[in-house]
C-alpha cells in the first residue's frame, strides 16, 4: 500500500520532468481533388510550448489546423489526444475536448455580443431560463484578463481585428482550453497589438496551455514560438528547436533555395508628365489637404502606421468612397470617380487590402475572377472568345506563381489558400489596361518566395510604363521597390523621402514622429 502510493507518486514527479506530448498526428494525410494537401505528416505539440508552423502559401499550414479542429478529417493516419487515439466528429467536439483553433477568417457571429459569441453552444441556463447577466460578467472577467476592455453586449462586428481574435482566446479560456491554435493572426496588426497578442500567447502558456502558431512573419515566429515545424508541398520536412535555425536556413527549408529581398531600381528616371495629380484631398476625419503626384514609369510607396490614412486615400482615389475636398487630375483632366467602375474605365486599378470583401468573388474559378474587369475586352460581337480569355487567365496566374503549379484556372478560387487567394488578386489586375494601378498591401499573407517574385511583377508593371503607388507596411518592401516614398502620419503627408534620404530609420522617424 505504502510502496504503491510512492510508486505513483515518483511515476507522477517522472511525469513533469518528461514533456508529455498533449497532441500527436502521425503519418496524417489529407487529401482534395487534385492535391495531396497534407502528405503522411508527423507533428507533436507539448502542453506550455509554442509550437510554429511555417512553409510557403498552399504547403498544408491550414489544413493541418482544420484536422487538429475537427473540420477536417485526415484521409490516413492517427491523430493522439492526450495519449489515446482520437476522431473528431465536429469542430464542436474537439472544442469540447479542449482545442480551439483562431482561423485566418475570424469565425465569430458579427451581429452577437462578445459575449454570446463566447458561450456559444455552451449557454448557461438555471431552470430553462438563460443567465444572461452571469455570462455577460463572465465574459468581461475573461476579456478583463486579455487586457481587453469592451462591452461585452456590443455587436462583434464593431470590433477591430485585433479585440475580435482577443475575443477568440477569450473563448478559449472561458472553455479552459488545453491546445489554442492560430492561423497568421498577427497579419492584419500594428506592431503595438502584436505585442499584446504576444504577451497573451506567453500568458497562456504559462497555464500549461500548448500554443500552435501559423505565421509568415518569421521574425515573429522566432521570437515567440521554442519549436518549428517547417511544411513543404504538403510533407513534413524539418521540425526542431527555433535556437538551432536562424531565418535564412528556415527560409532554406520552406522554399528549397535563399531567398533575399532585391533592390529594384528604376530603368531611367521618368521625366514625362505626371499621369495623375492628387491636390489637397481631404475628407475629415480619414485624411487632410493629401497632395503628390505620380509619373509613367515610377514606384510610389505610401509609408505609415496602420490607421495613418493610406488605405482611405487609396479607396477614395479607387472610387469606393468619396472625398470632400480637394482635386484630382487624371492625365491633365479633372478626376473625380463615382464608383470603381468608373476608375477602372478611366485607367485606375485597385488592388485592395481586404482580399475577402473587397477583392475576389470567392465562389468564382479564378479564370473568372482574373478576367473580371476585363472581360469587354475578350467580346468580339457579344461572344467571347474563350481561348482568349483562357490564354489571358492563365499567363496572369503564372506571372503570379499561383500553385499548384502549373496553375488550374479552373479552380475556384475558395479552394486556394489564403496567399494563393492573394495572388490572384494581384493577377486579375496584370490583365488590365490600367495606366495608373494602387496597390494596398500586395504581399499580405503571401511567402517570402513569392514576394520576391510578385516584387519583379510590380517592377515590370512600372517598366511598362505604367505608374504605381504601392501602399505597404513592410518597410524593406518599400526600401526595395519604391522610387521615393511619401510617409503619412494621421491623415496627412508628413514628408517625402527619395534618393539617399531613403531609409528605414528616416521613414520611421516621419511616421512616428510626436504631433
Ligand atoms: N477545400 C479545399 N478544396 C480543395 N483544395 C483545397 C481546399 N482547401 C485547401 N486546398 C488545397 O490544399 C493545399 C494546402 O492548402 P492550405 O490552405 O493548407 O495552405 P497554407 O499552407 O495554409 O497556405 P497559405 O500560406 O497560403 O495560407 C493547397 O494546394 C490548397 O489549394
Ligand atoms: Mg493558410
């Protein structure tokens, strides 16, 4: 009796000092129509670790999520739940077994409280009758402790995408969730709310809870995670710990080559005419008294901080809303667009920052997404001429590097992964007879190998003669494509830098700088 109790307890002391393995795929396959998307994968998370997993757009970095959420179910292999075999047979039931996974769409109920978003399916009722005010101050304690401060009643919807993911991992906690995983959530923050988002994951962890991170942000990944997955093409082909790589061999590992930002400088400096000239644009409280112009033949970067007003210029410019004050010229005649329509028949592309509302009709292939605002042009006498059309889809896919290569246009795009979503966007407007393209975050979400080759696409654009103004938040982006850069800061042009002048620190300080 008495040695048994001690066998258990050294059994239990063995225990701590062993990290137990809380999730454990082995040689787990997935398949869709066409692809393999998970390919015999091995892949272990320990309770209190931060586990990264990173690779190029379409390597499998989702859909390995969705099997661990029970949105999927693996075509072979065995997915271990803290030691014993497991089959999820709904998002719900691995939920309830302690698994919440963060989506690169957010999954909450827009027109629902925070807090009826976090107990959703999971109600408290005494007597038949629902504990609103019990839930409602549960949920404030549980986002009290994420440093989120909100009416928990206030439609979700109001939120930004930073308080909505906060309201996720509310819902974890509030569910004493044992493994939270995330897909790229720091891809739409300012630098502050990754940090909170940061000091969040660490607090998790610090519950024994196991953390599995998505990211493309491989400084971020470096700095938060203590283990690396690395998938390739749907396979498994390094897993270790972050101190044993630095970036250039992980960037090794997921494309199989280095991979390094270049400079690309302008053929010859543009001396025509500018082809649009943007005075004193305002429209209070998005921007103020916006002026600058831009050349054929030239990269523009507008430089800021998320909310300095840039992505509001670009949408008024695009025609999707308005401006109150101020005037445009568009090749010397006045500007003024009504709708995007309108600014795509006048020249103006706009490729925008929010793939999913803005840019794509996610159920449509993307030969049909790619070709839709130009598909006039491929009519001859109210038919149009399908070959055309298809040869034209499927060089703006391969320009874009789409993958699987080479690419399907056929496919919808609502299959593609979420940086292979992107570059179709990017795609539908390599197509047009634009003379003038803006470009809001172009490489959002999308891999370091791709970016390097959607940057040459944008170079060329500009070599063409067309005039680019390309909105970023990545400064080396911009340090290696923009001729010179105009940095917004609260609505307004704060300065213009070019030539030497150009530099990360230069652009930061005007960006930052105290009002
Ligand atoms: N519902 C689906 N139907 C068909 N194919 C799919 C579906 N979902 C994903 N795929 C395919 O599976 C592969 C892996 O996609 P996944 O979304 O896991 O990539 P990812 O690593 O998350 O990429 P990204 O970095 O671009 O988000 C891709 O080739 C994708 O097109
Ligand atoms: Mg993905």
């Amino acid at each position: 009796m008495q040695t048994d109790r001690k066998r258990r307890r050294e059994k239990q002391v063995a225990g701590v000092h062993c990290r137990v393995s809380l999730l454990a795929l082995s040689a787990v396959t997935k398949r869709y129509p066409g692809v393999t998307a998970l390919d015999a994968v091995d892949f272990t998370v320990e309770a209190g670790v931060v586990h990264a997993v990173v690779g190029e757009n379409g390597a499998g970095k989702s859909t390995l999520l969705k099997l661990v959420a029970g949105a999927e179910r693996p075509d072979a292999g065995e997915i271990r739940w803290d030691g014993a075999p497991v089959t999820f047979a709904s998002p719900r039931d691995a939920l309830r077994r302690g698994i919440t996974v963060i989506y690169q769409e957010l999954a909450l109920v827009p027109n629902l409280g925070a807090d009826a978003n976090i107990f959703l399916g999971m109600e408290r009722a005494h007597g038949g009758v629902l504990q609103a005010d019990a839930m409602r101050a549960a949920a404030a304690k549980a986002l009290g402790e994420l440093g989120l401060f909100i009416d928990p009643a206030q439609p979700v919807a109001r939120l930004s995408v930073a308080q909505r993911q906060l309201v996720e991992l509310a819902r974890a906690l509030v569910r004493d969730a044992r493994l939270v995983a995330l897909d790229e959530p720091t891809a739409t923050l300012t630098a502050h709310e990754v940090a909170h988002l940061a000091t969040q994951i660490d607090r998790l962890t610090t519950k024994g809870i196991a953390v599995v991170f998505v990211s493309h942000r491989l400084d971020e990944v470096r700095r938060l995670a203590s283990r690396i997955t690395v998938l390739r093409d749907g396979r498994r082909v390094w897993t270790g710990a972050t101190i044993e790589v630095d970036e250039a061999a992980l960037i090794r590992h997921m494309v199989g080559r280095d991979v390094a930002y270049q400079r690309h400088p302008a053929g010859r400096a543009p001396h025509s005419a500018p082809v649009l000239e943007v005075q004193g644009l305002t429209r209070s409280p998005a921007f103020y008294d916006v002026s600058f112009s831009l050349r054929p033949g030239e990269i523009v970067g507008m430089a800021g901080l998320v909310g300095a007003g840039r992505s509001e210029v670009a949408r008024a410019l695009a025609g999707i809303e308005p401006w109150a004050a101020g005037a445009v010229s568009l090749s010397g005649t006045p500007y003024r667009p009504r709708s995007p329509r309108e600014a795509i028949d006048r020249g103006l592309a706009y490729l925008p920052e929010d793939r999913q509302r803005d840019g794509l009709v996610l159920r449509f292939t993307v030969r049909e997404n790619v070709t839709l605002p130009v598909l006039r042009r491929f009519a001859a006498r109210g038919q149009i001429r399908r070959e055309d059309e298809i040869r034209g889809a499927r060089a703006a896919a391969t320009a874009v590097d789409l993958r699987p290569a080479p690419p399907d246009i056929e496919r919808p795009t609502v299959q593609l992964s979420g940086g292979n979503q992107q570059k179709v966007v990017v795609a539908k407007w390599l197509l047009t007879d634009a003379r003038i393209i803006v470009f809001d975050e172009p490489t959002r979400g999308v891999d370091v190998g791709a970016k390097v080759d959607l940057h040459r696409q944008i170079r060329s654009l500009a070599d063409l003669g067309k005039a680019v103004l390309l909105i970023s938040s990545e400064l080396p982006e911009l340090l290696a494509l923009a001729d010179r850069v105009l940095v917004m800061r609260a609505g307004r042009v704060a300065g213009e830098l070019a030539g030497e002048a150009l530099s990360a620190e230069r652009v930061m300080a005007l960006a930052v700088e105290a009002q």
